[in-house]
C-alpha cells in the first residue's frame, strides 16, 4: 500500500518531515525503516520565529507612532531649547557670551543628545516593557510559547529595541541641530564609515542594558533603577561635555572624576557620537570600539542568564 507525505508524522520541533515506507515484504529486520528528512532546519525554524517576534514588536510600534515619537523627542527638542535657545537668548549661554564659544557648547552637546537618547530608547522599549510582561501582563508566557529557544525571545527583545534606538537616533539629530538661538549651531561633519559601525552597536549596547536592567529589577523597583542607575549614567555619560574636560577635575594629582566615568557606557557611547557626527576632539575610536563591544557582551551573557531564570523561576 502506498503511503503519502501526509501520513507522515511532524518532527516534534515544529518542523515538517517528509518521509518513505518501503515497500511491503520489506518490513521487519529486512531493512523496513521510514526514513525522515526535516524541510527545515532548526537554524531556520529560529531565524524565522525571531523574526516574527520582532515583527510583532515593530507592528505593536506602529500602532503606537505618535506615542514613540512624542517620548523620543521631547527630552532632545527641551534640552537644545534650554541650553541652545533659552540660555543665549537670556544673556547666560553656556561656553560664555561669545556665539563661537556658544556654537562650541553645541557641537559637543548635539552628539551627546543622541547619544542620550539611544539610551533612554533602550530602557523604555527593553526595561520598563519587559518589567511589565514580568509584572502585571504576564505577557512573556505567551511569548516563550514560541517554537524557539528560550534565549531567542530575549535576542528578539534586544534587536526591536535596537531597532527603535536607530529610529530615535534618524529623528532626535534633525530637531538636536536646528532647534538654537541665532548665531548658536552645531558644526556637524558627518562620518558615515562611523556612522554605520557605531550607531548600530550602541543601539544594540542599550537594547543589551535594558534586557540586564529589566530582567534584575523587579516591577516594584523600576523607580529605584532610574535614580541610582539611570540618572548617574546620564550626567556622568559626557552629554553636555566631553571626556577631556574631566581633567581639571583631581585629587593629588590623580584625576579621579576620568577615571571613574569610565565605568560607564554612556561616555564612550557619547564619544563616539561626536566621531561620527562632527570634527570635535573625542576619544580615541580604537578605544571606543572595543569597551562597547566588551559592555555588549557582559550586558547581553548577564541578561539572557537573568532573562532565563526569570522564566523558568
């Protein structure tokens, strides 16, 4: 009797099989084994279960356009219109009263801005959305239900994340040079070999911390996170100066201010906004690569630990 494809049981991954019977009078020791042969690997079933859960992220996004571009540009528009508008306006413009010296404040405070808004972007679509579905929603249950690894839902996370982090970064940079008082701008020079290697990793580098922040703090602490993690980042992550001006800064002769803000993503992240985004002195490239990628690494390994044990727990 033939036997049909149909007949032939799935793989209990999730994969399709495809099989043959031989024929009868073969059956028993003779050799009569069904052979099956899966249509797809397991390499391939992940990669498109991945990418279906940050579809879905980026269509719960679109849903909520105008929600995600109010949130990403309105520290960005406040902070160019205080520092960049209000205060030269008001004869108290930062870098003194001359434009020049003003323009000079700017050029370091643009790259700054979007650096500080990759970050802010990472918490917010990674941290506090997963404190969440941690929390109340319960929504990762259904989430790792998914017919992938437990791990691949967390890497799912992190890229939709990353990938509003560079959505953040396209529209803050616009506002970031344009919104100044008269006689005050930002010289930008654009480096686009910079631009397309760093902005990618430090989207990833955020997305990586909010997937560590959000998997160790529990719901009832996200207020905790931003006051004794989120706030220090921030003013000591190089938004409104940059790292050499630290110097003045020392004890004995030890200039102890650089050395303890290099603990802390946000000044190389920052750093190398003003490489790719202007021709300001900045820290060294060979220097900002390497600690990105090595903070990339701790924060994505102690996330997916953290983001395991919270599941299984």
């Amino acid at each position: 009797m033939a036997v049909s494809d149909a007949m032939v049981p799935s793989d209990p991954s999730g994969a399709s099989v495809s099989g043959a019977v031989a024929p009868s009078g073969q059956s028993g020791a003779s050799g009569g084994a069904v052979h099956l042969r899966p249509e797809h690997t397991a390499f391939a079933a992940g990669r498109k279960a991945l990418w279906a859960l940050i579809l879905r992220d980026l269509l719960v996004l679109r849903r909520h356009l105008v929600e995600f571009v109010a949130r990403t540009l309105i520290q960005p528009f406040l902070l160019c219109f205080v520092f960049l508008y209000v205060f030269p306006k008001i004869g108290q413009g930062i870098g003194g009263a001359d434009p020049a010296a003003q323009s000079a404040f700017a050029t370091i405070l643009v790259p700054g801005v979007v650096g500080i808004s990759i970050l802010f972007q990472g918490v917010q679509s990674v941290a506090l959305t997963m404190s969440q579905e941690f929390g109340y929603t319960r929504e990762i249950e259904d989430r790792v239900q998914a017919p992938c690894p437990i791990w691949l839902v967390a890497m799912a996370k992190v890229l939709s994340g990353a990938a509003q982090g560079l959505l953040s970064a396209a529209l803050v940079l616009p506002i970031a040079s344009v919104v100044h008082a008269e006689g005050v701008e930002a010289h930008l020079s654009l480096h686009w070999w910079v631009i397309v290697t760093l902005v990618p990793l430090a989207c990833v580098t955020m997305a990586s911390l909010g997937l560590l922040l959000g998997t160790s703090f529990e719901p009832r602490n996200i207020g905790l996170m931003f006051g004794f993690i989120i706030l220090p980042v921030t003013f000591l992550g190089g938004t409104y100066y940059a790292y050499t001006r630290l110097a003045p800064v020392q004890v004995g002769g030890w200039h102890w201010l650089q050395t303890l803000v290099l603990v802390n993503p946000l000044i190389y992240i920052n750093e190398g906004m003003r490489a790719a985004f202007t021709d300001a002195p900045h820290m060294p490239l060979y220097v900002v690569y390497p600690v990105l990628v090595a903070f990339l690494v701790v924060f994505l390994g102690v996330g997916l630990r953290n983001f395991r044990r919270r599941v299984l727990s």
